[in-house]
C-alpha cells in the first residue's frame, strides 16, 4: 500500500512506535561496522524485508505499508547518526568489523533481486491518500469543529481534543470533537453537516444542552416541539423557512424524549437539508443532527410511486413484495435526481432500490439478509 501523505507516520503513535524500535537497529549496525552507510542500510534492510513478508504471506494478516517502510527507515537512519557522532567523538579500541566488499555486494544484488521477485509475484500495490484512520486534526480542521460547537451550543461547553477520521482514497472524513459529555462530528471539507450527542453521567442527571425558558419537566410531545424550535430559532433558523415539523417519542414511552424533526418538499420531492433535535424530559437538547443545504432543481417527474414499485418488482424477480417510500433528491456527482426509494423484500434478504423518477431507470440496490 503506497500512502501518498508521506509525512504522516511522523505524527501518528504507530510511526513514532516504529522510528523508535528500529533506532538501535541502525545504532548497532554502526557501532560493529564503524560505517554509517553500512549501519543505515542494514536497519533499512530489514524494515524491506519485513514489510515484503508480511505483504507476501496473508498468515501474517497484515499488509505491507509504505508509511511503515518510511517510519522504520528514519529510525534506522537516527540510529545510525547517534552511532556516527558517538564513534567520532569517542574513539574506542575495539576494532571494526572490516567488510568484504565482494561478498557485500554480492550479498545486497541477491537480496534486492529476491525482493524484486516477490514483489512482481506476489505483491500487489494500491495507492492511498491516508493509511491512518484517526489523527489529530489540523489547523483548519480544528477551526471548523470549534466554529460548529459555538454554533450548535454557543459557549456552554470547552473543547477538550479535536481529531480528524480520513476516508482512505480521498481528502474527505470526519471531524470530531471531544466535548465535558460527549461529542460533535462536522464533515470534512463541506462542513455543512453537524452531528452532536451529549453523553448522560452514570449519576442519571441531565447533561444535555438548557434551552433557555424551557419547562424544567417535559411531559408532552407538543412541549417538546416548542423547546426544539426555540433552540432551533436562534442556533439554526436557516432550517426554519417552508420546512415542516414531525415530532416522534424516544424509547419506551419517550422515556428518553423526543426527536423534532425538520424536512423540506419542493413539488413533492424531499430536498437534501436536514434537522433533527431530540429534546429530553429535562427540556434539554441531548442529540443533534443536520445538514444544511439549498434547494436543488431536479428532472420532471415521469415516473409515479405505482410504477416505481412495478418496476423495482421486475428488477428483482422472486421477490414477494415492494414498499414505496418518499420521493427524494439525491446527488450523482453533480447533478441532482429525484428517486423513489423502495424496499423490495424477498425469501430470505431484503433490498433497498433507487428508481429514476425521471428515466424510470433502477439505479441503486442495496442488499440485506431478511431478519
């Protein structure tokens, strides 16, 4: 696996772990051959070694990794600087191991072509932006999840750490942040989706984020939808215009609250913003999701929820029954398309299916063994 970030093992706990343990390594190559170049080379020699084994040999169940190869090399390399100064600077009287050049040559041509050969045979190489699932976040990263949590709670809570979920093959993720009782996640790099959970303490006690002028109990569904909407008029009132309202109870008897939820329809198709606030019996806000986007145009609708369902019916033979769901608009790449979503359910699985209002065409399924 080639990583394209190529300085991120040096700020990651598993790179450092790797610089370090190989540091002795280039350190000892050179206090035995008194040859910096020599010391390196063994250190970077082994590092090869090992990542080509645990790539070529799936027993190993791990994969050879370039970031890994760099991390360990540098170690090496520190090693072997530490060595060089120590030997120059304080000379000792045992000798030198003296290198055959011949057979050093020899040795390091039939190891690279052995090398070479399982790599070609063996190995298969796919390029990454990022192999470390979760690091710190950057500058910028961390602006953007502390500008969320400011709008999303004002002042109420510090941010204690800010980390950063990479998706492997893109520049795109997750960040999160570290907050007294719980956490906000904002994506990267659009930034127009906040996510927010507030953790309740062992002690049973709310946690949640006050509402000011809130009921200090909440007993009742249309109490709950005007506490959320009090929140929602002064943290998020983007959400408000030609959006309507749904309330609907959180566990058991809505022993954890209840979610007000905002959506949007323009011409009968669901528009891609979102807003849900669960309000808990407190009068609190304990969880939080959405996503702020302007309308989008999409084709004329030529397709009705009958037809959709024939449809998806005959793209999936043997199954038994279909469920229209709404009409919403989903993106493909740069454009916008309404769909009806359909659950197709068959003997032993069950799939969710796209079809084009527009074209009629199936475009997505999406495979679920039956319960």
């Amino acid at each position: 696996m080639v990583n394209l970030k190529f300085l991120e093992p040096f700020g990651t706990e598993q790179g450092l772990l790797n610089c370090l343990m190989f540091t002795p390594v280039g350190f000892l190559g050179v206090l035995v051959t008194r040859r910096p170049l020599a010391g390196f080379a063994i250190s970077m020699g082994l590092s090869v070694a090992i990542e080509t084994a645990q790539g070529a040999l799936p027993a190993i169940g791990r994969a050879c990794d370039t970031s890994d190869l760099l991390a360990n090399s540098a170690g090496g390399l520190l090693g072997a600087l530490m060595a060089f100064l120590i030997t120059r600077t304080r000379p000792s009287e045992l000798a030198a191991w003296r290198l055959n050049a011949p057979r050093s040559i020899v040795t390091w041509v039939a190891f690279s072509v052995i090398i070479g050969v399982v790599w070609s045979t063996s190995i298969q190489t796919h390029t990454v932006k990022s192999t470390e699932a979760v690091g710190s976040a950057g500058g910028n990263q961390r602006k953007v999840a502390i500008a969320a949590v400011r709008q999303a709670f004002g002042n109420h809570y510090t941010v204690d750490n800010v980390q950063f979920s990479s998706s492997p093959d893109s520049d795109s993720g997750t960040i999160m942040a570290s907050l007294p009782v719980g956490f906000v996640q904002v994506n990267w790099p659009e930034g127009n989706e906040i996510t927010a959970s507030l953790d309740m303490p062992d002690s049973g006690e709310a946690s949640g984020f006050p509402v000011p002028g809130s009921p200090a109990h909440i007993k009742k569904s249309n109490e709950a939808k005007k506490v959320a909407t009090t929140y929602v008029e002064k943290h998020f009132p983007w959400a408000l215009p030609g959006s309507t309202a749904e309330v609907s109870p959180v566990g058991d008897n809505a022993a954890l609250g209840w979610m007000v939820s905002w959506r949007k329809h323009l011409h009968g198709v669901l528009m891609p913003m979102r807003l849900d606030v669960q309000i808990d019996r407190a009068g609190h806000v304990s969880q939080l999701s959405t996503r702020k986007s302007p309308d989008v145009a999409v084709p004329s609708i030529r397709v009705n929820k009958v037809n959709a369902v024939q449809r998806a019916m005959h793209s999936a033979p043997g199954c038994r029954k279909a469920e229209a769901g709404e009409l919403l608009a989903v993106q493909d790449k740069a454009n916008w398309n309404a769909v009806w979503r359909i659950l197709v359910t068959c003997k032993d699985s069950s799939m969710i299916t796209h079809v084009n209002a527009h074209s009629g065409a199936v475009e997505v399924k999406e495979k679920n063994p039956a319960p």
